[in-house]
C-alpha cells in the first residue's frame, strides 16, 4: 500500500467526510485502503502518484479541473480533487475503472475551462502522461458553472460543495433548466420533469436512458416502458433506474450479489456479453444460475434474471461513472442558478438574455 497515496487522500478524509452528510469517514477510509491495495505495485499506483502532482498544480493556480470520464469510480481520484463524484454516495465501482487481470487502469479525460487548456496540457506533458490523460472539449453550457465558481471565489463566495449536498429534491425538481447543461436537451429536460430525479446517481440513469432510447429511435418514455426488467429478483438494483437496467455497474453488482462473482470478472462477463459471446455467455449462464440457487434463489427466479442481464447486456449498456460525471455538473448548474442567479445571467448564452428581457 502506497504510503504518500494514503497519507494524501487520508488527511482529505478528516476534511471532507467530517463535513459531508450520508457517507461516514470509516466507510471512506474502508474503500480508500482497497483501492490502494488493488493497485499496489502495478502502473496504476504510479500513475495516481503523477494525477496528485497535476491536481496540486491545477490547485495552485485556481485552475477547474475535472475528470469526465470514468474517474469518478475512485475514491482516490475523489479525494485528490480530480473527479468531483463521491464513488461512495454515488454506488461506483472501482473495478470499472481499474482492471486487476491487466493491472491497468483506464486513462483519464480531463476538462477545463478554455483559457487553461494549454498550460494544463504543458503540464500533463511535463509528467509523462500524454499518452494516457487527455483533454476534453468543455461546451459551453458545460463551461458556465465553473466559470460562475471562478467568479464567486474571487468574491470569497465560492460554493463549498464538501458541505452542499447533491440530494436536494427541489433543487434537481425546480431548479431552471433554460440553457442548463444535458437540460437544453428535450428528451433529457421531459423525462427529468416526469420522473424527478433526487441525485446525481438518479440523474444519470435518465440520461443515460434517454441516450440509448435516440440510438433505438424512440423516446425514453417508450423505450423505458419496453425494456422494463421483469425480473423479481432483480428490483433492487434497477429502483434507480426506473426499473431498466442501462448501466454496466449494475450488471456487475447484480452477478456479484446475486449469484457470487468477483468484481473483476463480472466486469468480464459485461464485456463478453457486448461482444454477442454466444458460447461464453451460455458457460456464464450456468455459473450464474449455480451459484444464485447455492444462496438461496429460486432456479426459474435465477433464469429470468439471468435472461434480462443477457438482453441488456446484449442490447449496449452505459458507463454509470461517466454518467454521474456529467450529472454532477448538471446539479451543479442547477444549484448555482438557484443560488446565485444574478452571476449565472452574467455568463448565460444571449439568448438567455434576449428571452429573460421579454
């Protein structure tokens, strides 16, 4: 176990999960130490040590960054400050972002506002991590609240989001989504409305939904309705999602659960079932199905579960972390404009402007 990782993230903890409501510091501490162990002694444990050295860079010079792509599986990516995501709170697995089989981690996709695009790429440069850090495009309603932050700090207003909770009801409910980011989208937009999602786990089962259903050509709303699992056994981990399974977290939790697989592997499983597999899914099948009745599932309950993880996971499924990445900065949004309104108008797109001035 790397000691300057836990020393880092370690003293993160005693600041931020004394402040934070819902995850208590033990269970913080608890994943910290397996992850570290996961990666000990592999190029991801590296890695982490070159993205602490890039995050105390960015803090150093007030610069936003924030990881948009599978990061936020980590809670050591959470506690450096790179992914602004609480793994924990947000029911994130760190096998999807860290494949113990490879001892490979996923590379990074970082996003920052446009006039930090190229110091932070010198910087990445600098480490040697080019080749596995990249720089996103950051659009412009995605831009706005990190830019209104920059302002309120400036103003020694800066929100602090150890404190603020992401579960606020009316904030995901009526908070104005004119010009939000994933909001301007109206399949997004209507099935928030319909559906009111309470977190940013909730919010990214919509998008990821509404996602797939303009793949398949309809609207969330029938394509939700016609893949709705009819799986008993499974309705614990599909209440998130409106009764769907979309993700492939929960494909992994479900054969972990349910039926007794590691994490590692069931993220293999995902894979062969995204490959049409046939003759590897039919061998999953029945370690499936064994190992849910040896812990005391019905065998015809353990095969229509199993028969909608095959669909699903045949059908395409999502990435819940990239999903919540983005939801966070949707809320974040949302809360900035309830919050500080006047400053969010400041960096709104004119038509904002236009349509509030009618």
């Amino acid at each position: 176990m790397n000691e300057q990782l836990l020393k880092l993230c370690g003293d993160k903890i005693e600041v931020l999960y004394q402040r934070r409501r819902g995850v208590p510091a033990e269970a913080a501490w608890q994943r910290l130490r397996e992850e570290l162990t996961l990666i000990s002694g592999t190029e991801a444990e590296q890695r982490f040590l070159v993205v602490a050295e890039i995050a105390k860079i960015c803090c150093r010079h007030y610069w936003p960054v924030w990881e948009a792509g599978t990061g936020p599986s980590s809670i050591i990516l959470f506690l450096l400050e790179i992914s602004l995501a609480d793994p924990i709170e947000n029911g994130l697995l760190f096998q999807r972002y860290f494949f113990a089989e490879k001892n490979r981690a996923s590379g990074l996709l970082l996003k920052t506002l446009d006039q930090y695009v190229e110091p932070l790429k010198q910087v990445i440069a600098t480490a040697g991590a080019s080749s596995w850090i990249r720089i996103g495009t950051t659009s412009r309603l995605e831009a706005i609240p990190y830019l209104v932050e920059e302002d309120l700090g400036r103003r020694d207003k800066a929100p602090d989001w150890g404190r603020e909770p992401t579960d606020r009801p009316s904030i995901w409910e009526f908070g104005d989504s004119r010009f939000t980011y994933q909001l301007q989208q109206a399949d997004v937009l209507e099935t928030r409305e319909a559906w009111q999602p309470g977190s940013p786990a909730q919010f990214a089962g919509i998008t990821a939904i509404a996602h797939q259903a303009a793949i398949d050509g309809l609207d969330p709303f029938t394509w939700a309705q016609r893949e709705e699992t009819t799986s008993v056994l499974l309705q614990p981990w599909v209440r998130e999602t409106g009764g769907v399974l979309i993700f492939q977290e929960q494909i992994m939790k479900v054969l972990h659960e349910l039926s007794g697989f590691e994490l590692t592997p069931a993220w293999r499983v995902v894979g062969e079932m995204a490959k049409h597999n046939t003759p590897q899914i039919d061998n999953i099948e029945k370690q499936f199905l064994q190992g849910a009745v040896e812990r005391g599932h019905d065998k015809g309950q353990a095969w229509t579960a199993f028969d909608n993880i095959r669909h699903a996971g045949m059908r395409g499924l999502h990435c819940k972390a990239y999903h919540v990445a983005h939801a966070v900065t949707t809320y974040r949004a949302l809360w900035l404009k309830t919050m500080h309104a006047r400053t969010y108008q400041l960096y709104a797109p004119p038509e904002v402007d236009s349509q509030q001035a009618e």
